[in-house]
C-alpha cells in the first residue's frame, strides 16, 4: 500500500478524498509539514472554499514554493476543485491575489446567465490519452479556467461558457471537479494517477449538465426514520447500508437529516456521516442542529461535502455568511421548508414544521443566496411524505426568485413526479419513501426520467 500525502489546508475535503485514496489501495497521511510534502512520493491539494483562504493556508504553512517546485520537477500532484484554481495565476474571486502560477491564466467566475454555483454532474470530454477518458462528473464551483495552459493536455467542460475540466502533463493532473464524488468514473481516475497508467479518450453519447436524483436519509440516533409531515416517525434501516445500496443503484448525491435534537444525538451524527462517507463516493449533504461554524466544521470533518442549515439561518441570518466566507458557497444549502398560507403565498416553517414563522417563503431564499447560501433544499411541508407530489407552484416562484440551483423535496410517489419538479424549474430532485419502501430504485426512476426527455446521468459504465 503506497502512501499518498494529502495537503491539510484548511479548507479541503480531505475526508471524501482519504476515503477515496484507501478505496485505490492507498494510505493517506494529512499534513501541512512543507518537509514531508517535498519529499512525498504522490501529494494531493484539495480544496474547498475560496481562492484567498486557500492561497493563505499555504503560504502560512510554507508550502507555495514546495508545490511549485514538485510540479516544475513533473513530480505526481493531483490538485481538486479549489486546488486546480490554485494552480492559476489569480481569480477574479480575489483580486490582486497571487495563485501558484503554474497556470498563466485567471480563473474567472462563470457567467451570471446560468445557475452558480456549478453543482453536480457534467459531462467531460477528453481529446487527448491520459489519466481520465470521457465521462460524468461532480462539480462544485463557482470559477474556472477558461483557456487551455499552454504545454498541458486538457479535458473540457461547459456550463454557460466552456471551460477546463481538468488538464495534465506527465504525473500531474489538476481537476477542476471531484474524481473522489464521481463515482466508479472517478474512481478509475485515482487509480490511473496512482499507477501512472494512460487511456485513450472516447466520444460521449451526450453533453451537457443533468438533473440530480437525491435519495433523502431522515436520521434519528444512527437510524434512518419516516413520517408525514415529519410525524410519525417510523424506522427505515440502517444509514451506511442504506446509502451504499443507493449509490450502487446510480444516486447522483445523498442527503442526510438529523433529527435529533440531545447533544448525544449530534454526536451520533457524526459517526454516521463518517460511516455513510467510508460507504459512498457521492456527494453528501448532511443538516441538522448546524447552529455555529464550527458544528458545520464538525460535519465537514467527518466527512458531508455540503451542511444545510434551516431554523438556526432563520433565527440568526449571518449564519450563513458566516458558513460561505469559511466553506465557500458551494458548502452552504439552505434547507427552507414551506407551507401555504391563507392570501395563497407560503411562510418559512421551522422546528420540523411546529413552528411558522409568518416569513415569506420566496423573500427569505432571496435573502437567503444574497447572505452566501448556494443552494436551496425546498420542501414543501403541505406535501412532504403524503404522495400527492411536489408543490410545483412552489418550485417555480423560488426557482424564479434565485440564480442558485434548487432541490425540489416534498411529495414524491412515482417518478413522473420528479419530471414534474424539473419541469416546474428545480434543478435536482430529492424523494425518501419511494426508495425506502422499495416502491422505485434509483436507477428504474432515472430510467424513467430519461424516458421523458430528462436529461440524467447514465449507469455507470454507459457512454
């Protein structure tokens, strides 16, 4: 088993990529020590969050020249997300702030014309044999590189302009997605890196950006529970197992509810989150009893990619400016839950619905993105768990009102519904009884999506 080390910045999602390195038959050892960095055999540089942050955490930890050396030496370096953007000269995300400049460019944000931040999955198109041929990727991000380094070869993505999805020359190779969240596609991709192996690329059936499948996992002391209307709870099996079964049946991303409200019960959130992260290579969103940065930070840890926060944004609505300015926005879910209201409008609900708060639904997601959330987790209290599908109504007057992507929750018996939600503008669409009682697997409602002229991501394996 070779040792890979793996960048402590600070602001990395180091626990999804150890748990993808030890899936490759790696040992990752995190640090921050410029010595072991140097001498290592294979680094990798993830990242989350923003460019400035990054770019600090390196140099306060001395590592700016050890990592542009190792790559100037063509030594093995993977950079992720935020770690290719580092990469870069600069970003228009920090102005005036140096990058590593390996890369001559600046990483620019994407264009305001389309949904940012970039969140899930895209496809990528390869021209050149390499550590990666075509397929689908998970993406979290809000800036790219939009020209070619001179010198590398490069893999192309597009999301309102065109732009690198990842590009390598000899052993290192910079991703601008998330190999440890894309699945077996991406799984392949470590191994490559790892052995220094090369494929040849492949055309892709289709292009462009797909709708997510969310599987929702209600979780109470390390159980999974159901009810309507979030009452009634009833148990549902066991998280780990659950999630595993669900990425093996082709779930784009998993979400994880806590609902408990001890201190115990949030401790035992973490070891679920840890336990669901070593059994999945999705990406995982994980809420409930986020109250500060550091309960996010907790979470994060342990391996969620994304936090969502409800009642406690609602009671302090810098909470989430505070999440963003730590984590990036592509961290921050806002989980707004919805019930109709007499004048025909809807108010934010909070406290597993026991409490309306007379808070305009569609004014708080405003509010909501312009603080530093990047996506919405909508669910419509009247419908959750009743079958009657989502409340589409709802759907577009949100999806109208922000520029960020949104989960439609709440409602869900076949899959017609989810197409439904797309329809009615939701980006990606999250639904819990259907699959806990065995009604649909994932892949038979993705399969049914695609009939309807949906555009999802294939089975693993399929052009």
């Amino acid at each position: 088993m070779s040792e890979v080390v793996v960048v402590a910045t600070g602001v990395a999602n180091t626990a999804s990529v150890c748990a993808a390195l030890e899936r490759a038959g790696a040992r990752p050892l995190i640090t921050r020590d410029p010595s072991h960095v140097a001498a290592a055999e294979r680094v990798v540089l993830p990242g989350v969050g923003s460019f400035a942050a990054g770019m600090s955490a390196l140099a306060g930890a001395g590592l700016v020249d050890v990592l542009r050396d190792r790559i100037a030496a063509g030594r093995p370096t993977l950079s992720v997300c935020l770690g290719m953007q580092l990469l870069c000269a600069g970003s228009e995300e920090a102005p005036g702030r140096s990058g590593l400049g390996v890369f001559p460019g600046t990483a620019r944000r994407l264009p305001a014309d389309v949904k940012v931040p970039h969140l899930g999955w895209s496809a990528v198109q390869v021209d050149d044999a390499g550590p990666l041929t075509s397929g689908y990727a998970c993406f979290a991000h809000s800036y790219a590189l939009v020209d070619a380094p001179p010198g590398w070869s490069v893999a192309w993505c597009a999301h309102g302009v065109r732009f690198v999805a990842a590009a390598w020359r000899g052993r290192v190779l910079a991703c601008q997605f998330h190999p440890e969240l894309s699945g077996a596609w991406g799984a392949s991709i470590w191994s490559r890196w790892l052995s220094g192996s090369a494929v040849p690329p492949k055309d892709l059936a289709h292009s462009g950006p797909t709708r997510r499948i969310i599987p929702c996992l209600d979780v109470r002391d390390g159980r999974i529970v159901k009810g309507v209307r979030f009452q009634g709870l009833r148990d549902a099996g066991d998280p780990a197992e659950r999630a595993a079964a669900y990425a093996a049946q082709g779930a784009d991303e998993l979400v994880v509810l806590d609902v408990s409200a001890t201190p115990e019960g949030r401790k035992t959130a973490a070891r679920t989150v840890a336990a669901v992260r070593a059994a999945i290579n999705i990406p995982l969103t994980v809420g409930g009893g986020i109250r500060t940065v550091d309960d996010a930070a907790r979470l994060l840890t342990a391996g969620a990619d994304k936090v969502g926060v409800n009642s406690a944004a609602v009671a302090r609505p810098a909470l989430l400016t505070e999440l963003a300015e730590q984590f990036g926005t592509q961290c921050v879910v806002l989980a707004l839950d919805a019930a109709k209201t007499a004048n025909g409008g809807w108010e934010v609900v909070v406290r597993s619905g026991r409490d309306r708060t007379g808070l305009d639904a569609v004014a708080w997601a405003k509010d909501a993105v312009a603080r530093g959330a990047g996506e919405i987790l909508l669910t419509s209290w009247d419908r959750d768990g009743t079958g009657d599908g989502y409340d589409t109504a709802l759907l577009r007057a949100i999806s109208a009102a922000v520029s960020v992507p949104v989960i439609a929750s709440g409602g869900a018996a076949a899959p017609h519904d989810l197409t439904v939600a797309i329809q009615a503008g939701a980006d990606a669409a999250l639904a819990a009884s259907i699959f806990h009682d065995g009604v649909y697997t994932v892949q038979a409602v993705k399969q049914a999506l695609h009939r309807d002229g949906v555009s999802v991501r294939p089975e693993e394996g399929t052009p």
